[in-house]
C-alpha cells in the first residue's frame, strides 16, 4: 500500500480556523467621545447660556441627581430593564421636567442639557443595541463565515417592541419634545444636539421641523429677567443656522423610519433656509472671496517691487506691464478653478441640477441637492439597472417635489446604459 494514503491528511480551509481565532482575541471596547457644536456667530447669548443658575435651579439639579441612579449600561451588561424599573424612571423624569418647567425664569442650558440626557439615557433602556456574539462561546468554521457580514451591531426598531413599551417611548419622545417647546428654554446647538439624539434613539423623527423651526424663531429670554421676558431674534443670522451634522442626522433618522413627508420637511426646514446658505458662505467661500478682494493690491505691491529689479524699461511701464501679467493669471485660474468646483458631478447619484441653473446656486445648495440625492436613494430601487422603474403615488410627488427645485431625477442621459 502506498504511504500516501496512509498519510494522515490536513484540513484543507486553514481560512476558518484562522478567522475563528481571530475573532477569540480580546478587543479594546471603542468609547465615542462628546462632542457639541457650539454657535460660533452668536454675539447676544454667550453669557446668558454659560450664567451659573441661581439656588432653586441648583437644588432642583440636585434633587435630580439624587432621584436618578445611574443610568443602565445596556450595551456592556446587554440585559434589558424590567417594565416596573422604566416606568419608575419615566414617572421620576416626569416629575422633574414638571417641577423644571414650573418656574417662571429663563433655564440655564446646562438644566436643560442635564434633563435631556437623562431621557437619552431612559431612550438606551427602551431601544438597544444587539448583542455581539458571546466572547467566551467556541464556534465552529462554518458559523464564523456566516457571521462575518454581521459583525456591526445593528439597532433594534422600536416598532418591533411590545405595545406598553412603545406607549412609554411614546411618552418619553412627548417629554423630550416639551422640554424644547417650553417658552422658557432657549435652545442652545448642545440642546439641539443632545434632542436629536434621544428623538434619533427613539425613532420619532416627526417633531424634528418644528424644532429646527424654533431654533431659528423662537423669541430669547432675556438674561437676569424674573419672570422671564423675551426679545425676538433674527432668523436668517448664521448663528442661527442648523448645524450640518444634526440636519444630517435627523435626515437619517426620517429616512430610516421610512417618512418621506418628514424627510421633505427637514430639508426645507434646515437646508434651505438662509442662515443655512449664509453659514456655508462664511465656512466655505469666505477666505476666498477675501482673497480674491486683496489680490489686486498684493498684486500691485508685487508688481512695483518687481519693476524695481529691471532696467529694460522705465518704472511705471514695468509696474503696468507686472501688474497687468500678475492679475490676469490670478484672474484666469481663479475663474478656471470657479468652474471645476461647480461643474462637478462625480458626487452626484440620481438627483442632477437642471439645465440653466447658475453655478452660485449650484455651489450654494449643493447640501440640500445631496440630501434630496439621500431621501431618493433609499426610496427607489438599489439596483442600478432597475433605476426609472419606481411607482407609486411617493415616487410620483418626490420626483415632482424634485422638479420645484430645479433639479431633475434619473437624468436619462446619466443613467446605466444610456451613455
């Protein structure tokens, strides 16, 4: 017999046992850091949201940190509170906003923020994340290829709850939503902020265009005033424009929650108002169009220390001649590089501006083109090929809705196969 049959065989995928050992090591659990904008323009409020709060806001923050343990860390002991201990805690968050908003004076930010967390925290209870894999459970190869696409902890829907659960996160998104609508509370980007993220954790995007609105309108209270007096507040000032992050954010949030109405009112709300636009000029366009303000005199300073340098021809004829030759290639690549910026469409999906539009408008509202392009990605087909063949009433208002604002969907010429 042949010692080649005697010998004793390997195993041929060294692939499974080499992911399967991989996935035993020990990782470094990753901690996302807070981070909160703030409104960098804002020249009236600076003081009044950094104002220490008087005694009853002290001895109310501290009757809350008292009544409040802390908050269940769901995603590293992965076990769900009972229904008796969310009821108690949303019954003791009641109580507080309650007594919070009873009074008469303007809120500091930092109760608002301290409440507001603390129905994100009840939020985490109420909605998860999935559990990873046990670390200690030995699997087999063939579970470890079948688990590699699903090593992203995915969140559990709020639809999928039982029904007094989903009374409760009902309750929990209509006090969170009080909480910014109380004349009183003046809503700073960290309360914003931290509202979008517990309204995103509970999957409740309604309220989101309605709060944008109010941070932009809602009238100031005016620092030191008791009871509380108001001053109105321009809406269309770039401190009052809707960060991008938390536009984008809410947008996800609608998205996924598959309401097209609530996803076209957050773009109006946010990325179309004027503050937005005048936001975006002064992050993005400012220190160019300071730039090109300066270049001609940098250019005529250079010009006449170049004309200095040379002999060939008189002072003022040099000076003429270097300046005209500085601005000229200033002016030609400037307007070159204008046109490249705003012509580009390699970022663009489905939704194309119309022919005609300028290119200001084109630069200008390139986020709320790329937030349309978003909203029609995840309602229509993913397929490539199958683009164009959406029905349906949705369909049929987006691509009209689209159309309003001079932008187009499933540009023919654009598309798979009609190059």
């Amino acid at each position: 017999m042949s010692r080649r049959l005697l010998r004793q065989q390997k195993d041929v995928c060294q692939l499974c046992d080499f992911m399967q050992a991989r996935n035993s090591l020990p990782t470094q659990a990753y901690r996302p850091r807070k981070s909160f904008t703030v409104r960098p323009f804002s020249s009236t409020f600076g003081d009044y949201a950094q104002r220490s709060p008087i005694s009853r806001s002290s001895a109310v923050l501290a009757s809350t940190k008292k009544s409040f343990k802390q908050p269940t860390e769901v995603t590293k002991t992965q076990h769900l509170v009972s229904q008796a201990e969310l009821e108690n805690g949303l019954q003791k968050l009641r109580s507080i906003s309650d007594n919070l908003l009873s009074d008469d004076r303007a809120l500091s930010e930092a109760e608002v923020v301290f409440v507001l967390s603390h129905c994100n925290n009840l939020a985490a209870n109420f909605v998860p994340e999935s559990p990873p894999p046990y670390p200690g459970r030995k699997e087999d190869a063939a579970s470890v290829l079948l688990s590699l696409d699903e090593s992203k902890m995915k969140k559990i829907s709020p639809l999928k709850l039982p029904p007094p659960f989903r009374r409760m996160l009902d309750e929990l998104s209509r006090i969170a939503f009080s909480i910014v609508k109380h004349p009183t509370v003046f809503i700073t980007p960290k309360v914003l902020e931290v509202y979008t993220t517990v309204q995103s954790r509970l999957g409740k995007p309604e309220s989101f265009p309605e709060v944008f609105e109010m941070y932009a309108n809602k009238p100031l209270p005016e620092e030191g005033s008791s009871p509380a007096t108001y001053k109105k507040q321009n809406p269309n000032k770039v401190a009052n424009a809707i960060p991008l992050a938390v536009a984008s954010g809410a947008l996800q949030t609608a998205i996924d929650a598959k309401q097209l109405g609530v996803a076209m009112d957050i773009i109006d709300s946010a990325y179309t108002k004027p503050a937005f636009l005048r936001a975006k000029f002064v992050r993005q366009g400012l220190l160019p169009a300071t730039a090109l303000t300066v270049a001609p005199f940098a250019a005529w300073v250079i010009a006449t220390k170049l004309a200095e340098l040379q002999t060939s021809m008189d002072t003022a004829t040099a000076t003429n001649v270097a300046f005209a030759g500085i601005l000229a290639y200033v002016g030609f690549t400037g307007v070159i590089g204008v046109v490249a910026v705003t012509t580009a469409n390699d970022q663009m999906d489905r939704v194309t501006w119309a022919p005609g539009m300028p290119l200001r408008q084109r630069w200008i509202r390139e986020d709320e083109r790329a937030a349309i392009d978003r909203i029609a990605g995840a309602w229509g087909f993913r397929e490539s090929w199958r683009r164009g063949e959406e029905e349906g009433v949705d369909w049929d208002n987006l691509r009209e809705w689209i159309g309003r604002r001079g932008m187009i969907l499933d540009r023919v010429s654009l598309m798979e196969g009609m190059e």
